[in-house]
C-alpha cells in the first residue's frame, strides 16, 4: 500500500510539474512557431491558466493553438486577446473527444459515482427495491412518463452525479433583487434555500396561495399540426400590402389627416402619404438610403427616397408603416415636414370578436361579459429560457424556479421558451442519450406537472415556445406546445408564439422571438441633443405602435418567417395591459404610454431576461398587478 501510495503521489506530482508552465517557455513556443503575441501579458497569464486546467505542455498548447488557427482560416500569424474565448472553446471540445474515445474503447473510467457506491456499500441496479410510496405523484397506475429515463443521478450529456458541485450550484447570491417597481419588499425572501427542501411537512409549512384566476387564451395564431412553409411570393406580397392598406384605413378614419395621395407624383403642395420605410439595399437604413413603399392597390406601389433631415426627432426602421406630410416638387425625392408612427388604435371590444379567434378554457370561473372593466388582482411569475446553464444538462435553474415558487406561490407562473435550446453545446453536437421531445418530457413537464399537483388547484401554469426549441415546429409564428396531461388540463396551458391570453380580464401579450434586440440593429433614430430618452421604452412601444408583435421587415436569415400564417398570428388588435418581450438584452420593467393625455393608453412591458446566462445564474420577474400600472408592484430578482 505504501508502495502504490508513493507511486501515485509521483505521477501526480509529475502531471503538476508538467502543467506548471512559465510565461517564458510558452512565448518562446509560440516564437517558435511563427505566432506573435499580441497584448502579451494578459495572453500569456490566459496560457498559463490553460496549463494548469488542461494539464498540458507549453509544446501541446501551442500545437493546438495550431490546429485552431488552422480550421478558423486566421491569415494573420499572431495571437490575440479577443481569440482566446473562442480558442478555449476548442480545448474544451478536444477534451471531450478524447474522453468520448477512451470510453469507445472499452475502458471504464471510474467517476464520482463510482466512488460514493464504493464507499456507501450502494448497489449500481436499485430499481428492484420495492419501497412504500411517499408522494401522491406515485400512483398505483402507470405514468405516461415512466418510460422515459429520469435524469436525476446523471446530466444527459455530462456524466456528473449529484455529488458533484456545478457552476450555478457554487453561486453567492441567491434570490437577490435587482430592481424594484413600484411599492414592494426592499429584498426578496432569501437565506439557505436549502430550506426550500427539508425533512419537515412541506405540505404544512407552504404557502396558501391567493383565488385561483381566471385564464382565457385568444387563439389567433396557428394550430399544433398546421402547415407551415408554404408560403408564396404573392402571399407575401399580399401580406405588406394589406398592412399597408390597413394602416392606412386607420389613418383616414381618426379624421387627423389630409387626403392620402400617391408619394411618388409631383406636387407643389403639401402631401400626407402612408406607406413602408425601406432600405435602398442590403446595409442598415442612412440618410440616403431611406425609401417609402406605398400600396399597389391605391397608388403606383413606387418607391421614393424619402428625405428627413428636417426632422429633429424620429425613430424608423425596414417595416415601419408610418404617415408622412411632405413634399415632392419633382416626383422624384419627398421631403418629409412630419413623421406620424403612431396608428390610431381603435379599442376592441371582447364580446364582439370572432368565436374562433377565442379559446375558452374555464367558462365556470370567468367573469360576466358586462363586468369584464373590472380587473382583478392577478399575481404572476414570469421566466424566460434557457432553464439549463450550458454546461450540463441538469435544469437547475428551473428546479431553483419552481422551489422559489412554491414558497411565494403566484396565481400564475408563465415561462417562456427555449425549454430544450437548440442553441445549447450537448444539444448542438448531438452529445446526448435521449430525444429532445424526452427531455421535454421529463426536465420540463414531468417537474411542472409535480409542482401543480402539489401547490393544488390554485395555482396556473402557462408555457410559451421559442424557435430555439429543439423538440417544435422551427417556424414563426408558431403552433403551441401539444400539452395532454389528464387531469391537470385546465391548470397547464401552451400558448402560441406569439401569443395572447386574460387572467381575470388582465390582457397579457408575449412573443419569445428577440424582437427587441433585431429592432435595436436595424432601428435609426435621431433625438434633439440634450433631451434623454429611453430607448429600450421607444423599441418596445414600436409593437404597440405598429400593432404587431413582430413590425420588422424584412426578417433575418435566422428567423423562419411565414407570410401565411403571418398576418392574423402577429396582429395586435387591442393594447395589452402586460406585454412580455424576453430578450437578451438587458433586463426591465417599464410602463409603455401611448398618446397624450386622459387618452393615453398604457402598457407595462416586462423583459425577465434569461433563467440561465451560459454557466450562471440569471433572471426571472415577480409581478403582481392591481387593475392599473399605477398599482402594479413588480422586482427582478437573481435565481
């Protein structure tokens, strides 16, 4: 035993020996290569880290360095700071492929698990131990969901057991608040969040939660199963020129304005024209790059420059229906003297909307039809994907989510996709031992369907899908989740994207597309100097002044975009009270005012940023709102 002990402790001191690499020894590998460093110390100080993490040699170091020059096609032989993310990136991946190797052959590499059974005298197979029940959400009859593996000892991907410490597990700040709105506690509940999970009743100790709410989705936007990518030219030529006409029909009927001519005809006078602002090519909008598209159908659907240097304040972008006074003396440049962005909003009433644009899902809770200007109290948790950190698989965010939420129950608790991110590195590479729908399954709905049959009949659950969604339709506008859970219908609801729904006559709007984050590279503005404005208000108010959950136009590559299903799906036919717009940007709740005066119809938008940020902790909202935005409370708090 001495023996086998001295040896091991001279083949670790000998992988610390070699991994202890100096500044000098890997400068002079990379001289020896041909590679120049660039901001040399901070390059340096980042190599003699990667050393000593990856176990290597200033002579494998570089070697890889090599290889990652190689495959990125870098022209130019020197090494620079903004490189390394991306270069750790790469070791990583060829630590993984080593390992995915060792295992191939034959090998078993003996991990943490190993170990705890070795030492707790745990057999690996106890699944034959028969033990009493000691949850209701055990049942006598068979779960739809037991033929899915659970991930509870292991991570889909990562092989670590539970035992092992991650990232988001070693976090400080816990439940932390980062902002308040409004009239609320000055820190969220915080403390040992280990005692969310304890020996004690949690039945006893939870929190009763208020009246349960009523939900009613609109269903304007597409069905599970519906076609998608079929759309034609003409049915996006018809889609813009429809918006157009429409907008324009609004414009004419508030009684603000002249009559509507053609932009591009010659005219001596002043003009009012309605039209699209576009993009004389394919860069971002410029002083001379801006055109107005007016309607085929009414006018000669020319194009015109479009010239607003007059104009001391404005805010457009490729998409944007917007009325302008102006003039064309030549027929050829209009120059506009008003930018009106704002379309006249006609209130909607509820009783007269079609029936299939509503979806009733509790008439025995509603509300009466005369008293729906009552709006009630509603309490809300709003979180936004990913619900896993990108180093594993475990959805810890989400379990951290969902404690929180059974000790502060809401009424309502609506999360909003990616659930299984496409864009996350084990979904990616493929690195994973089950489906995308099974993890769905089991990560996301099986600790859904937990949490409400242990918080009981009070409490909701609304889920909304992204693009980024491994396991859904890869289409905007886009179909709500397939959800049937017996029993538990009516408390578990998807909406489609984007989407819309009441809780006690409280109009909530969301759309999980990063429409705010495209508007902010496309948007041009100008603002009088010296007066300070809020621009992450202005891009969002464009949806409601636009009424459309996505104005942009046209889309990214990255966005698959139906004209098809397009029109009806992102229309915003009344102002919502809530509107939820979750991005990547950061984090805010604001009060969205459109209009002057008694008039003027408000709006609170809420970005909860992401659950989970890379290998860290992120954000969700607490939200409770009192029939206005005067009264709504609301914070922001670090899971």
């Amino acid at each position: 035993k001495s023996f086998s002990l001295s040896l091991s402790l001279g083949n670790a001191e000998s992988e610390v020996e070699r991994a202890m690499a100096t500044d000098e020894e890997i400068k002079n590998e990379f001289k020896r290569s041909g590679f120049t460093l660039v901001e040399e110390d901070e390059i340096l100080q980042k190599c003699v880290t990667l050393c000593i993490n990856y176990s290597l040699k200033p002579s494998d170091l570089v070697s890889s360095w090599e290889l990652y020059h190689l495959n990125r096609q870098l022209l130019d032989q020197t090494v620079k700071k903004d490189e390394m993310d991306g270069f750790v990136l790469h070791l990583q991946n060829e630590q993984k492929e080593s390992i995915m190797r060792e295992e191939a052959s034959g090998l078993h590499l003996y991990s943490n698990r190993d170990i705890d059974m070795l030492l707790d005298k745990v057999h690996e197979d106890t699944g034959e131990i028969v033990t009493t029940p000691t949850n209701k959400s055990q049942r006598l009859h068979p779960d739809p969901f037991d033929s899915i593996s659970r991930s509870k000892d292991y991570g889909y991907s990562t092989g670590k057991s539970v035992g092992h410490v991650t990232p988001f597990g070693r976090r400080i700040e816990k439940f932390v608040v980062k902002l308040n709105i409004g009239n609320v506690a000055a820190h969220a509940e915080n403390g040992n969040n280990n005692d969310v999970e304890n020996n004690e009743d949690d039945i006893i100790k939870r929190v009763q939660t208020s009246q349960r709410c009523s939900l009613k989705v609109n269903g304007s936007g597409p069905e599970p199963g519906c076609r998608f990518m079929y759309d034609r030219t003409e049915d996006r030529f018809n889609a813009l020129e429809n918006r157009i006409i429409r907008h324009a029909d609004a414009f004419a009927a508030s009684g603000l304005y002249e009559e509507q001519v053609d932009p591009a005809v010659a005219s001596q006078r002043s003009i009012f024209a309605v039209g699209m602002i576009c993009c004389d090519g394919e860069g971002h909008l410029n002083d001379k790059s801006i055109l107005l598209q007016s309607s085929a159908e009414r006018t000669s659907g020319q194009r015109v420059p479009l010239d607003l240097n007059r104009l001391d304040q404005f805010s457009i972008f490729p998409g944007q229906i917007v009325g302008i006074e102006g003039q064309n003396p030549s027929g050829h440049y209009l120059t506009a003297s008003k930018l009106v962005d704002l379309v006249p909003l006609t209130r909607a009433v509820d009783v007269d909307l079609p029936p299939a644009k509503r979806q009733n899902l509790d008439p025995d809770v509603l509300a009466p039809a005369e008293e729906s200007c009552e709006k009630s109290e509603v309490s809300f948790i709003i979180a936004s994907g990913p619900f896993t950190t990108s180093d594993n698989l475990l959805f810890e965010p989400l379990n951290e989510l969902l404690a929180y939420a059974r000790r502060k129950p809401p009424q309502l608790l609506v999360l909003l996709g990616p659930f299984v991110d496409s864009e996350h590195p084990d979904i990616k590479k493929g690195a994973v031992d089950a489906t995308f729908n099974e993890i769905f399954q089991v990560e996301v709905l099986r600790k859904l369907q937990d949490y409400v049959e242990f918080m009981g009949s009070e409490v909701r659950v609304v889920l909304v899908p992204s693009i980024r969604d491994a396991n859904h339709d890869f289409i905007f506008p886009q179909a709500p989740f397939d959800i049937h859970i017996p029993d538990l219908e009516h408390q578990m609801t998807s909406l489609s994207n984007p989407g819309t729904f009441e809780a006690n006559q409280v109009k909530v709007g969301c759309c999980t597309v990063d429409v705010l984050k495209q508007l902010s590279g496309e948007e041009m503005s100008r603002n009088p100097s010296g007066v300070p404005t809020d621009r992450m208000a202005r891009l969002a108010s464009h949806l409601l002044r636009q009424r459309s959950f996505y104005p942009l136009y046209p889309p990214p590559d990255s966005l698959p975009y139906d004209s098809s299903l397009a029109p009806k799906a992102l229309e915003i036919l009344e102002i919502p009270d809530i509107l939820l717009l979750p991005s990547d940007m950061r984090y805010f709740v604001k009060v969205l005012s459109l209009g002057e005066g008694e008039d003027a119809a408000k709006c609170v938008c809420v970005n909860p940023g992401r659950l989970a940020k890379g290998e860290g902790a992120g954000t969700f909202v607490e939200l409770t709102y009192k029939g206005c935005p005067e009264s709504m409370h609301a914070s922001i708090i670090s899971i």
